[in-house]
C-alpha cells in the first residue's frame, strides 16, 4: 500500500489497523499516527493488541521492510487475511512528509 493512500484511508471512517513492528526505540523516535507497536516477538508469542476481526485490513511496516515482511507472514499464522506491507515503509511515509506521532 502506498504511503498516500494509507494517509487517505486514515481519514476515512474504516481505518485499517498499523502494526508497527520497529524496535520501541524506533517507535518512540516517531511513528504513524494510531500505530500499534507490536515487535515481532509479541506477535509470535501473542502479545501484540491486535483487532479481534481476522477480515480486519492491517497495513504493517517497519523501517526498510524484513521485519515488516516476518510480521506479515506471522499474521497470517494466526488467521489474518488482509494483510499489506507499506511501500516504502517509515522512510517512505517519512519522504512523502506525512505526519507523524512521537
């Protein structure tokens, strides 16, 4: 998913959920606005708020993708069926010089 359609549907009234799977570090530094931190590992060991609706849309993203990328692929483990990667993840939101929350 593109950084400037994320942006739009934020504004929309279905929201998809963000999964931000950055280190806390990372995450504190800024990140988009509503994100869910959710690292990897609490994903795996079921830790992580995640929407209770597995049709809920998740757009997950990360700093330069890997991360993003096992995130999606765990989600999927646990029953999740829509789930995207943001393109250009942070950098990318970053570039486009969309808001972000500290």
């Amino acid at each position: 998913m593109q950084a400037k359609e994320l942006a739009r549907l934020l504004k929309g009234k279905e929201q998809p959920c963000i999964i931000d799977v950055r280190s806390g570090f990372e995450y504190k530094t800024g990140h988009i606005p509503g994100a869910v931190h959710a690292p990897g590992w609490k994903i795996l060991f079921r830790l992580a708020k995640l929407p209770r609706e597995k049709e809920a849309l998740l757009v997950v993203t990360c700093e330069h993708g890997p991360r993003a990328q096992l995130a999606r692929t765990l989600l999927g483990s646990r029953g999740y069926r829509r789930v995207e990667l943001l393109d250009g993840h942070m950098s990318g939101w970053r570039r486009a010089n969309l808001p972000l929350e500290k």
